[in-house]
C-alpha cells in the first residue's frame, strides 16, 4: 500500500472520529436537557439501544402482550413523558415508542407489539466485543466533557464490569424512573419511518387543526361575551358562563354567576364598548385558559363612565362539545 493510500485512510479515520465525537457531544447535551436527572446508566442505555436494538429476541408473542397490557393498565398517561417517540443514541438506527401512543388512540396495541416483535428479531445483532469497542471510543467523549453527573464513576466502572463478562443491557437509573417513568418499545428505524411515523404525524396534524379550531371558538366567547354584556343580553350570558362559573374581581371579591348576572340586569354593571387589545389561549384537551386584555367602557356600582384597560384571566371547560368559562379573574393591565 502506498504512502498516499495510507494517508487517505488515516484522514478518513480521523473524520469519521471527530464526526462521531460531535455527535457523542450533540446526543449527550440533547439527554440532559430533555432529563436533567439522568445518569450516566441512562447515557449508555440509549446507546446500546441504538447499537444493539432490542435486548432479547422474542419468541413469545403472548407473553410479551401481557407484560405490554400490563403496563397499560397500571401506567397514567399523566406520569409519561410528552414525547410519542424519540430517537435513540448517536445513530438513530432505533425509536423508543412511547406507549402514549397507544393510551392516545394513536395507534393500536397489536402495531406497536408487532412491530417491536420485529424489530427485535429482524436482524442479526453485533457482538457484546463491537458494541464494547463502539462504548470505548463513546465513554472518552463524554469523559472529555466533564460533566457533572451523579455517580460518574460508578456507573462507569459497572458498566465496564458487565461489559468484561459479556453481557450489555442494563435497566434505567432509579433516579430516571421516578422523574419520568420511561414506558416505551424499541423499532428499528425503517419500521417506525414506514408504520408507526406516519400515523403518528397524522395525528399530531389533526390535533393541530383541532386545538386551532378550539381556540378560534374561544376567541369568538370571549368577544361574544362582551357584546352580550354591552346588550344585556342575559340568555346568551347564561349559556357562555357556566353553572357554578366565578367572577373574581380586582378586590379578590369572588361573585358567583346568578349573582354577577343580576347586577349586569338591574343596572348595577353597565358596560358600553369595548376594543380588545390582545387575546392568547393555552387549549389542553377539554379544557383551556384564556388572557384577554381589553379596553372596556363602563360604569359601575354608581361611579361614571370609565374606559378600564381590562384583564381577564380565564379557565375554561368543553362539555357536550361546547365551550364554556368556568372562572374569571380581573385585574388591570
């Protein structure tokens, strides 16, 4: 081999050594973002999970199904992670797939087991020796960012233990299961682009476009709310405010609906016009929160016209498809 070929190759060896260094640093600082309480445990799971993919072939389908079901039944789909999916390790050569996906009608529990039962048996998985010589190189990276993890040096040293005997998969650190209660199954990257992701952006899109929905029909209460005040229309007030609704004013004063309502009534309120200045909604399901900032002209208990630079913030509840505010609290901005 000729001096010119060896420096090719040893330039191509240095590169594909900084590119994997980068990718170590980028994947390392994207984990502690998303799991400030991590350890390095969960560093080296997420990696051997991209390497290595699942931890052991499945020849039990229905023994897998019922350890899946489990889960679903015992886990709150509030303790989950807000992700769907996520990449695993430097590569993404595999998804963790949330079983969100499956508590949110996403897709069904028989995809999601099917395809990680594939996944898991599809291909040939690389020896425990390249996976420990792929972990060597990805260890110095992370040694060189001095990072300030709990147990760094004995997580380390565990996982140099294991890797000496031949073996590789660990479980999560307690300290990660309390903080975010990982409940996911791993496929392979061209399942999950070709099955899983599609289905999922799909959905995402279609909640997209209700929560846009939502928030138009909120925007629309609130300035009709207004107007029905200003008219003293009380029929339409009654069936914007909800049953048991409260006004809380600037003094702290808590008013209920019927009382609030009478006062619109007998001329203890009166409101004349309004403009609005800015209008932001936060919708989460079937509930929402709402901050309108408005410009209301009224006279109030006996005083004289005033224009108030009013704002409202409100809690809302959709029920039979209807939205309704359940509590405002008034103060000036």
């Amino acid at each position: 081999m000729n001096m010119k070929k060896i420096a090719l190759i040893t330039i191509s060896l240095l590169c594909s050594i900084v590119i994997l260094a980068q990718g170590v640093k980028g994947f390392v600082n994207k984990q502690l973002q998303t799991y400030p309480q991590l350890r390095l445990l969960d560093l080296y799971k997420s990696c051997f999970q991209d390497y290595m993919g699942a931890e052991h072939l499945v020849s039990d389908r229905q023994r897998v199904k019922a350890y899946l079901d489990d889960e679903l039944n015992t886990t709150s789909i509030d303790d989950l992670m807000p992700w769907n999916y996520e990449p695993c390790g430097i590569d993404s050569n595999y998804y963790r797939v949330s079983i969100r996906t499956i508590k949110e009608s996403v897709i069904s529990e028989d995809l999601l087991l099917d395809a990680f039962i594939r996944s898991a048996n599809s291909k040939k998985r690389p020896t425990v020796d390249s996976w420990r010589d792929r972990w060597h190189v990805i260890i110095g990276t992370i040694d060189k960012m001095q990072l300030e993890l709990p147990y760094y040096q004995q997580d380390k040293a565990f996982i140099d233990s294991i890797l000496s005997v031949g073996r590789y998969a660990i479980s999560h650190s307690p300290e990660y299961r309390e903080a975010y209660h990982p409940h996911y199954r791993i496929v392979e990257r061209g399942i999950f682009e070709r099955e899983l992701k599609p289905l999922i952006e799909h959905k995402y899109l279609q909640n997209k476009n209700n929560d846009m929905d939502d928030k138009k029909q909120i925007e629309q209460l609130y300035k009709q709310m207004y107007q029905a005040m200003i008219a003293k229309d009380i029929a339409t007030l009654n069936t914007i405010l909800a049953e048991g609704s409260v006004l809380i004013h600037m003094t702290g004063t808590k008013q209920p609906k019927k009382q609030y309502l009478h006062e619109i009534e007998n001329g203890t309120l009166n409101y004349y016009s309004v403009e609005d200045d800015e209008i932001s909604i936060t919708v989460n399901g079937t509930t929402a929160e709402m901050t309108g900032r408005s410009r209301v002209n009224a006279a109030v208990y006996g005083g004289g016209r005033h224009t108030w630079r009013l704002q409202m913030k409100s809690k809302l509840a959709k029920n039979d498809g209807r939205w309704q505010f359940v509590e405002s609290k008034a103060s000036t901005y």
